[in-house]
C-alpha cells in the first residue's frame, strides 16, 4: 500500500481551487492525508499534513450526509441523493465514463435521475443504491466485486440485475468484494472470497464470486443500521457478528460468529487490522495496529482475557478469541458520538465538536501537520479551530486519508 502511494510534496504548495469556478468550502469541509491521486478533493496532487478546504460545490454546503472513503478515492452523498467523486479513477470508480484522476468533487451525472440513499468505495470500486432499492457499481471488477456476472471492470454507474425484483438498503465494501443488505433482511456479498468474506465456499478452490451469494448464519435479529465493511455486522440488539479474515491469531472464519455477548454495540469502524467498538459511550479497540501494536499506554484489558475455546453451539456465539478489547482514552469530559477507520488509523467526532485521530500518520492522515505515528488519540485543530457554536461535524477516513465535513443545526 505504501509503494502505491508517492511521496509528498513540500507542505507549502498551495491547493488549487476547483477548475469548474465553484466555492471553496472552507469553512465546512476539509481534508488531509494522502492524496497524490487526488483523493482530497482539493484540486491538486499533493499530501497535506493539516487540514486544507475541501472543494465541493457551494450547493452541497448543509447537504452532505455520508462520505465514503476508499483507497485513494471518495464519493459524498447528499441528503437529496446527489453524488460527487474524486480522486483515483484508474479503473473507472469514479463514475464518470473516463480513467481520470480527477482532483475536485465532481457530479456523477450518470445518476443524476436517481435519488440515491447508500453509497460504499472499496480499494477500487464504487456502489450507489436507489430510493427504489437499485444498485449500480461502477470500477474495478477484476475479482467479482461489482457483481455483474463476469470480472470486468466499468467506468460509468451499471445497474446489477441480480437484484432487480429485491430491495437494497444498504452497502458496505472491503478491499476487493462488496456486501449488500437487503430490506427482507437478508446479506449478499461478492467478490473476493479467500478469506471467507463472502460467506462459506462451495470449494476450497474458489477464490472469487462474481454474482452475488446468499451469506447464511444470521439467527432472527433484525439487521438494524449497517453492514460494516470486511467482516463486521451489527444487529438491532447491538449484538455483533464477526467473519472473514481474522484480526489476529485466528483462523480465517465463513459464516457470522457472534462475538462479544455481554456487549451492546452501536458503532464499529473497521481497518485492515483493527477495528473500534462504540458500546454504551465507551470507545475500545479490536485487533492490533501494525504501526502500534495495541500498546495503548496505562490500559489494561476490560474484559479480562478472552478464551481461545471456539464455540460450538449452533448460534455461533462465542467470546472474542481475536484479541484483547482495550479501552481508548480521550479527553475527560467529552463523550465520543462518532468514529471512523482508515486502514491503519482512526478518528472519532465528540459532542463537543472535537476531532481525535491516532494511528499510522506516514502521509499525514492525522492532521497533526508531520507523519508521525501516535499511539493515543491526538487533538486536531480543523477550520475554526473548534469554536463551533452551530453544526455538527463528521469524520471519515480512506485508506491514507481524512475528511470532516460539517453540517448545519436542524431546527425541530
């Protein structure tokens, strides 16, 4: 991953403002990080190590209500069902019908007569699904992930007939596959299939499922709010469920194990080795960071330590064998509502407005102004410097890179 991504250029190159003549947003929209592919919308090629204003159009201003960040590419969701990408688009994922890196959110106006409700990137592939429960992927389709029936890439939105008498209600993509929820309930994934991300193989020889198949293994619960990319899901009981590629010291595993039985979870944010759990205003960690090996200073394990005895019971429900779960310290006084993962750093929002990230800081996803790593959350200072009397702000991570955009107070 780190090969892929060039060196940064001097910190003091300025962003160039967007091509198309629109306003900056700089006082509600930033990013920082990696982004010699584009991926920080702030119209040039360069890493920026602090947060710079991120250029979407004026009219998206109050508007935006999800970013999806992916290797080195991002779409923003409006609340009207808009979508803007940018970044990579080396194979297509950008949507945009060309193979450009294009550095400043631009209208995928392939879409432009759908209202689109969900959108989800991967490494190199992007998803939309409709107000009417259709999907469309566009981007990398070399391992199945788009779903179309073959492994060809695409570089404009292409509906996946598969499920064209179902609904889709949400999506959620990991590196090379994509897992869909649909409104009966049921979870679809495919694509990549060598670490048992898209369920239990017919074969030990498939690798990969270009049509999307049926993941079994949920009991009666009611799938409420997400599908967490990779292996995580979490149930309207806050009940969470694990599969795919270990964290650590586990076997790979095929079919949804329950994890974390006495937990009632409500947020998860997952990376490639580590994942955060926001369970009843307390934020833990999962798994390990490669940059930081779990080492949070001063904390111990608040579960005590977990069995390696799977189990056996037919509802798959089990302690977690994974690793420790390790508390996260923040500032006193502030309760996390938010958080996010990149592939190998964090961030979360409190409701006081404030920005903490920690992690892997090498192209200076921290915002922190250098490309250290840090073990425990850091402070941030974006656009006001976090006198925010009105708004909420938001945090979401690619794979190298970091975006906050704010939102206006709705009146009730």
């Amino acid at each position: 991953m780190k090969e892929a991504m060039a060196a940064a250029a001097p910190e003091e190159r300025r962003w160039r403002r967007e091509p198309e003549g629109e306003a900056a947003a700089a006082d509600w929209a930033w990013s920082w990080g990696a982004g010699t592919d584009g991926q920080l919308g702030n119209g040039g090629f360069y890493d920026h190590h602090l947060p710079q204003p991120l250029l979407l159009p004026t009219r998206c201003r109050g508007r935006v209500s999800f970013v999806a960040g992916g290797g080195a590419h991002a779409i923003a969701l409006t609340s009207d069902g808009e979508v803007f990408t940018w970044g990579r688009g080396t194979h297509g994922q950008l949507g945009h019908g060309n193979l450009d890196n294009i550095p400043h959110p631009k209208l995928v106006k392939f879409l432009e007569n759908h209202t689109i409700t969900c959108v989800s990137a991967g490494w190199n592939h992007s998803g939309f699904a409709t107000d009417s429960g259709q999907l469309f992927m566009c981007g990398d389709g070399s391992f199945g992930q788009l779903g179309t029936g073959d492994n060809l890439s695409r570089n404009f939105p292409f509906e996946v007939t598969y499920f064209n008498a179902r609904h889709i209600e949400k999506l959620a993509f990991g590196m090379r596959h994509s897992l869909v929820l649909l409104k009966d309930n049921s979870v679809y994934g495919f694509g990549s299939a060598r670490r048992g991300q898209v369920g239990k193989c017919v074969s030990r020889n498939q690798k990969t499922y270009n049509v999307p198949r049926l993941i079994d293994g949920f009991p009666n619960c009611k799938i409420s709010w997400t599908i967490i990319p990779l292996p995580f899901d979490v149930t309207e009981s806050g009940h969470l469920y694990i599969w795919g590629r270990a964290l650590i010291g586990e076997d790979d595993d095929d079919q949804p194990l329950r994890i974390l039985p006495s937990s009632s979870v409500s947020q998860v944010a997952l990376g490639w080795h580590h994942a955060l759990v926001l369970s009843a205003g307390e934020l833990y960690t999962l798994g390990v960071y490669r940059h930081q090996k779990c080492d949070l200073p001063g904390l111990g394990n608040v579960l005590g330590q977990q069995s390696n005895t799977r189990a056996t019971s037919s509802s798959h429900d089990r302690s977690s064998s994974l690793s420790m779960l390790e508390t996260v310290p923040f500032i006193d006084g502030e309760q996390v509502v938010q958080i996010a993962s990149g592939t190998e750093h964090s961030a979360l929002v409190t409701d006081k407005g404030t920005v903490f990230t920690w992690g892997w800081g090498e192209h200076g996803q921290l915002g922190l102004g250098d490309t250290s790593d840090h073990v425990a959350p850091q402070r941030i200072d974006i656009g006001d410097n976090g006198q925010r009397t009105s708004g909420s702000l938001a945090v979401y991570c690619g794979s190298g890179f970091t975006i906050a955009v704010k939102s206006p107070v709705v009146a009730v």
